[in-house]
C-alpha cells in the first residue's frame, strides 16, 4: 500500500497494492481447496461412504465378509472367512454432514496395503513394522497398543 496526501483537503489515503491485493485474492481462493483437502474420509455421502468401504476391501485382496452380529451403528466389522482371527473394521460416525470415517482397524498386512495403496505409496513395510507407526498428513498408521492389531487413523 502506498501512502497518499491530497493537497486540497490535507486528508491521507491509502490506495491498495495491485499485487498485493492479487495474492490475497489468490490465498482466499485456495481456502475452500486447502480445506477439502484435510480429510478424504469427512462428509461422505451414503454412496460414497460404501465405496470407500468396498475400495478398503477390494485393496486388502481378501474376501472379508460383513459379521452382521459384530456390526454395530458406529462401526462394520468384515472377517476373513478363512482366517476368523482377520478382521477389518471400519469405525465411523454419521453426522447432519455425512458419514465420516474415523479409523480402520484390521492386521498389519491387511492395513498396510491399504496405507501404502491410498496414502503413502513409497512406504516401507519393515520400517513401519520396527517403528510402531507412519505419518502421511493428518493420517496416522500405528500398532494399537492393547493387542496386536493396527490402525488407520485420519485427524
């Protein structure tokens, strides 16, 4: 902004940077963008939410059957029909919004296909194992503490 002074009235005005205001113009813009951005997994709709869903399981490469007795209004449960020890479960809640999932639970193998497949494809499967965790974003894929399964958790 530069600083002008009208000679015939003594008042002072500001007059506006064109370039300045063009990049605030610009930031402004990329806000919704930036904002979206935070989360796939927020404000889905019911079809959408589903198709996360079956994608999560399609890149597991395991058939997972929903456990209708295990499903729940805040989170689906598939096992592997050959393995009952192998699940995938999907936490979530549903809000005026849109469904959101908030984490995903299942074993190493299982969740690390998909972490690698949707979040981080240059992920070293040994090098999570040792750490205990990866961090892509907002998204965290970690050893649950109480047994020795994992999870998925988008922030």
């Amino acid at each position: 902004m530069t600083l002008s002074k009208n000679i015939y009235t003594s008042q002072t005005t500001l007059k506006p940077n064109p370039i300045v205001m063009k990049n605030i113009i610009f930031l402004l813009l990329l806000c919704p963008i930036f904002s979206a951005a935070q989360s796939p997994f927020i404000k889905l709709d019911s079809l959408e939410f589903h198709k996360k869903i079956d994608s999560f399981i399609r890149t597991t490469q395991i058939q997972y059957q929903e456990d209708e007795k295990m499903t729940d209004s805040n989170y689906y449960k598939f096992v592997n029909p050959s393995n009952e020890k192998d699940f995938l479960t999907v936490v979530f809640e549903r809000s005026f919004e849109g469904w959101n999932i908030l984490n995903l639970h299942g074993s190493y193998d299982s969740l690390f296909k998909i972490w690698k497949n949707r979040f981080d494809r240059s992920a070293n499967a040994e090098n999570i194992r040792y750490k205990g965790f990866a961090t892509k974003g907002r998204t965290r894929f970690e050893k649950n503490t109480e047994n020795d399964y994992w999870k998925i958790t988008s922030l």
